[in-house]
C-alpha cells in the first residue's frame, strides 16, 4: 500500500498507470512469477505527514496490508510545520502500523531544483533517518538518488520532472518503481527460496494423480 501525498498519486505523470506504485505493481509480478500482488494507491497532494495519519485508520489499517511505502515530508518541509511535530508524526504512524504487524518503507522527500532553497528542507530528511534508524525500518533514499542523478549530469531537471520542475514525471516514476522494486527482491527472495526448500517434495514421495485438482496461484 502507497501512502502518501502528490507524488504517489502521480501528479505529472501521463496516466494513472504511469504513477510509481502502478509501475511498482507490474513490476513485482514480472519478478515474481505466480504471484499476485496488489499495490493500492493512497496518494492524495498536497497532505501532510499529519494528515496521513489520520487518514490511517479508515483507508488503511482495515486492507490489511503486508507493507506501507509512506512517502512523506515535502509539504511538511516546504510549510515548515516544525520538524519534532514530524519526527512525532512519523513515530506515530510507524508504531501503529508496526503495532499491527505491518511493515514499513519510508520514502524520502524528491529532488528538485528549488529544494535546496527551502529553508530546512534537509532538516526533514535528516529526522526521516533518525526515526528509521529508531525503528530498524529502512528508507528508500529518493532525495539522494535524483540528487545524484542531476548533479551527475547523467540527466537534467526537464527530464526527470514535469514541465513544472517540482513533480516527477513517467521517467522517473518508472526509476522509482524499478528501484522499490530492487529492494523488495533482495528482501524477498531469500525468503522464498527458503520456503520452496521447505516445501519441495522428498525424491520418495508420491507423485499427484493426474486427475487432482491444482491449487490456485498464492496471493500477496
């Protein structure tokens, strides 16, 4: 489950299906071969880390998710609403998620040209880290790998934003996904290479009949 404000929704990107967490959905059932994963989009621009959470209980806590990717901080950051109201936010909305056996992946604020001119922008970032480490839960570095891609001249601020150099765009989005996507397979995998160990069948055991109904795909 996506959490987060506009740049989960997907503003600037052509179509819905261009947003991260729907190329994030394609892309794990292309690793993943039989499984079925469902990425819900929670986005909604222009919130707050604090509107997030109280957004928790109704649109998220009743879907039982297996993971939150909550993006948070831009709007936090650029109305500077106080970055320990954030920090309590944050360690809010991890523990009630924890609390119910959710996992969690924070995602880093974007990089934009302007960013560097907003007063304590970094600030955010740098409580975003220090509640991660707090909870052992692991960021998604955003913020860092555009900065790294602009100032290493590998592409320019038109290419990975939209016309309005402050949201991403389908290029980037699709980074993003491609990304995310990394990381939960080097989470996942080894897990699952564990349970096909687990559950594969002695060299003694009985072959199905051929008639035996099979079993449908699992579901994530």
């Amino acid at each position: 489950m996506a959490l987060g404000s506009s740049s989960t929704a997907g503003s600037g990107a052509s179509s819905p299906h261009a947003s991260f967490p729907a190329q994030l959905d394609d892309e794990l059932e292309r690793r993943f071969a039989g499984w079925d994963f469902k990425v819900t989009n929670l986005g909604v621009g222009g919130q707050l880390a604090s509107d997030m959470l109280e957004r928790m209980d109704k649109h998220v806590l009743p879907r039982e998710p297996h993971l939150v990717l909550w993006q948070t901080g831009v709007n936090d950051a650029i109305r500077d609403i106080g970055v320990e109201n954030y920090r309590k936010t944050l360690r809010a909305g991890i523990e009630k998620l924890r609390g119910l056996g959710i996992d969690v992946i924070l995602i880093q604020m974007q990089f934009y040209p302007k960013s560097e001119r907003v007063q304590g922008y970094t600030d955010y970032l740098r409580v975003m880290h220090e509640v991660a480490a707090e909870n052992e839960i692991p960021v998604f570095r955003r913020f860092s790998i555009m900065k790294h891609f602009i100032k290493s001249g590998q592409f320019t601020a038109d290419q990975i934003l939209s016309p309005d150099l402050f949201h991403m765009n389908d290029l980037s989005y699709g980074c993003l996904a491609g990304l995310m996507a990394d990381a939960i397979e080097d989470q996942v995998s080894p897990f699952l290479r564990s349970r096909e160990n687990a559950t594969a069948p002695s060299p003694t055991a009985t072959a199905p009949r051929a008639d035996a109904p099979r079993g449908t795909a699992p579901r994530r």
